[in-house]
C-alpha cells in the first residue's frame, strides 16, 4: 500500500517511520517544487505527481498550508483524507470559527476584520484584551499581535495598517485567561469509528510549544468526556478521516477551543513511545481502511521539543525510557530541531527523569524543562 502526504517535513517523515512495519509505502511531496520526494532524505524519487496521485491507494496532509490547486487536484481523485475542507478549515481561522459556531463548539468572542478601523469596533464589543490573528498563514505565534489596553490602539493600527485585510482578515479575540492548555487528539475511521488520546497538557514558550505532557496531570474523568464529546461533535460534524487535533484552553472545568489541526500534530508525539498506537500509525491505518489502534497509554510521558539547538549531550539516551528524534533539518532559530520523548511509571518518575535530562541539554533551549520537572515530582502517586 502507498500513501502520498503533502508536505515533507518531520511529520511525514514520522508517518513514513510508521508505516514501515506495516508494509505502508510514505512519500511526500515537496509543494514548493511539486515534485515527489523521499520523506526521510527528501531527494527526489523517480515519479512524477501525476504518477503518484495514480499509484497512491491514499492521500493526505502533513500542514494544512497546502497550495489550494495541489488540494483541489488532489480531492478529485476521491483519496484525499482529511478531506479538502476539513484542511481548509485548519488553514483559514475565519472558517475554523465558522465552523465551532455552526456546531455549537464553544470558543473565544470573536470579530473578523477586513479593514483596520474596524479594531475599535472589537474594543467596544470585546473589551481592551485582545489577541489579533492573521486568519491565514499562521504558525507558532507568527501572524498574531496583543492589546493590553486601549492606549496601544494607535501603534497597533499602525502595525496591521501595510497588510491586505481584503486578503486576509483578522480574527480578533477575546484574551482567554485560561488555567492551562490542552489538546485532545483522535482519529476517526471511514466508517465513523473513534479513538481518542488521553488529553495532553502544553507548556509553550513564546508563542511555541515546548513540553507536552500526557495523560495531562490533574483531569478528572468529567474533564475527558468534555474533551471527547468536543471531538466527535467536530469529527463528526466534518466526516473526518485521519488524525484531528483540538487545541483548547481550560479555565476551571470548562473547555474553550483554541484551534484545529486537521492532521498529527506536536502535542501527539508522545504517543510515539507513550501509547499502544502511534498518532502516525493510526492516522495511516485511518486513511489507508485499516482497522484503528488502541490510544491508550502505557504510562505518563513528556515530550520535550528541541528548538534552534543541535548541541546537546547525545548521553540523554542513557536515560531509560528516553528516546530521541532527530528530524535532520539545518538548525535555525526557533526552528523545530527534533524532540525528546520520556515515559516513566508515574508522574514523580517522570519528573525525575526530566530532571535528569536537564544535565544533557543547554538550558537556555529548554527554559521549560526544569520547572515541569519539579512540578511532576510533587504530584501525588
Ligand atoms: P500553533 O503553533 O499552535 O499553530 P498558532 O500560532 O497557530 O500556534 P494559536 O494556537 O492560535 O496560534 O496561538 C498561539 C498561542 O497563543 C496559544 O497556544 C495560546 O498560548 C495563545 N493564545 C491564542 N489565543 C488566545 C486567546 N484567545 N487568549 C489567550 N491566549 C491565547
Ligand atoms: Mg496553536
């Protein structure tokens, strides 16, 4: 079997990793160049993209920033999964928004602006925190801007008066002051079938995700069930097939959706070592037809992203249940490098384990390490 994902990055470099055991054949397809490409060496393969959509029995995303001709190309082909919508979705705000008020997903207030002036309005009907998103393009914090009060109307009109807000609007939200981030991570089959992760919690630095540790620490099993019954409510709600990410913000027992991610994501790398089934391995068994995997995990892990540093002491695998991966990319500034993935048999073990892995890595890459070590340790057995 073969499935072609869009994109060649890390993520179709771990669903290709997975589908190894299964006799899946990964290939990925550079959509700068479009041309096929081997998903760990990225060198070109023999086939042109005509002759991969053919043989491919499947085709999917690895980021849902996919030129739109390559997608609309892609869906006429019927193999295309998450569907071009449900891509789209995760591409645009204004539609991911759309969308959680069509299903009664609940949210953060928002307002959509096509032109700066319109910023006012948002202060008078959302108040002077806010969160200002670029509706397209945006990753990792990139494409956003805050407003903590008021006076800072003038600079921030100024900021956003040289983009096309004809183009690409806003989405401006309320600020969320929000306890703590978590994710929920499921895939749904052709047939409706659902499996779902336990929730992981996201420690970001900057605008970016750092940690994420899974089961998250604290969540009742009322807590769980909101979670899920958001996913299939959304799954649902787009016939998804494949791998779904909801990212949310939790403020007491309640649960507000944050964003979408139609694809693997980040905060499921744990599931590489942490789960029975890897999120790669279930989202090709999803999209090839293959029966899903269990979601389960086997104990509490942590995933510690690797950002803009390629020195480190590689004695971090004498931990056990430490396990590196390296995604081979020239190291950039806040680039993602690779991840680290720790398991232990509860949470004090994780967080000891954490602990020790601080004397591997530089600090200053790793400025969320140290804390959720010593958080961990101090949860009750
Ligand atoms: P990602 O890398 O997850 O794709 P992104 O740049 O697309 O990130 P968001 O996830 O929407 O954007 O926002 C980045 C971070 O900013 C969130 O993880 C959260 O910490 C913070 N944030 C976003 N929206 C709000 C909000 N309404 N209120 C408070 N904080 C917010
Ligand atoms: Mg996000």
């Amino acid at each position: 079997m073969r499935v072609l994902v869009y994109g060649s990055g890390q993520l179709a470099q771990m669903m290709y990793l997975a589908g190894c055991p299964l006799g899946i054949d990964v290939q990925a397809v550079d959509v700068n160049t479009e041309t096929v490409v081997h998903p760990v060496s990225k060198r070109p393969l023999d086939v042109s993209l005509a002759q991969a959509l053919e043989s491919s029995d499947a085709l999917t995303a690895e980021f849902e920033h996919v030129p739109e001709h390559l997608l609309e190309e892609a869906s006429k082909t019927e193999k295309l999964f998450p569907s071009m919508n449900a891509i789209l979705v995760g591409a645009d705000r204004v539609r991911e928004k759309r969308l959680l008020n069509a299903l009664n997903v609940p949210n953060a207030a928002h307002q959509v602006v096509t032109y700066a002036d319109q910023i006012e309005d948002c202060v008078s009907a959302l108040g002077d925190q806010l969160i200002i998103k670029a509706s397209r393009d945006g990753y990792d914090g990139y494409g956003q801007w805050r407003l903590t009060s008021e006076e800072q109307l003038p600079e921030l009109k100024q900021a956003l008066s040289s983009l096309d807000l004809q183009a690409v609007p806003l989405v401006v939200e309320q600020m969320i002051n929000f306890e703590r981030e978590l994710s929920l991570i499921g895939v749904r089959d052709k047939e409706g079938n659902i499996q779902m992760y336990p929730l992981a919690e996201n420690l970001h630095h900057q605008g970016q995700l750092h940690v994420s540790v899974a089961p998250a620490p604290n969540v009742s099993a009322q807590l769980q069930q909101k979670a899920e019954e958001i996913f299939r409510v959304l799954a649902d709600g787009m016939n998804y097939v494949g791998v779904l990410a909801v990212e949310m913000f939790q403020c007491a027992d309640t649960l507000m959706v944050n964003e979408l991610a139609p694809r693997v994501h980040n905060s499921g790398h744990w599931t590489m070592t942490g789960s029975d089934t890897s999120q790669f391995e279930n989202h090709l068994r999803a999209v090839v037809g293959l029966p899903l995997g269990d979601t389960s995990a086997i104990g509490p892990s942590a995933m510690v992203n690797i950002i803009g540093c390629s020195s480190f002491s590689r004695d971090l695998l004498k931990i056990s249940g430490c396990h590196l991966h390296w995604y081979g990319k020239t190291v950039r500034e806040k680039r993602k490098m690779g991840h680290i993935n720790v398991t232990a048999a509860s949470y004090v073990g994780l967080g000891e384990k954490l602990e020790e892995l601080g004397k591997y890595v530089p600090a200053e890459y790793f400025p969320k390490l140290g804390r959720e070590a010593r958080r961990l340790k101090q949860i009750q057995p």
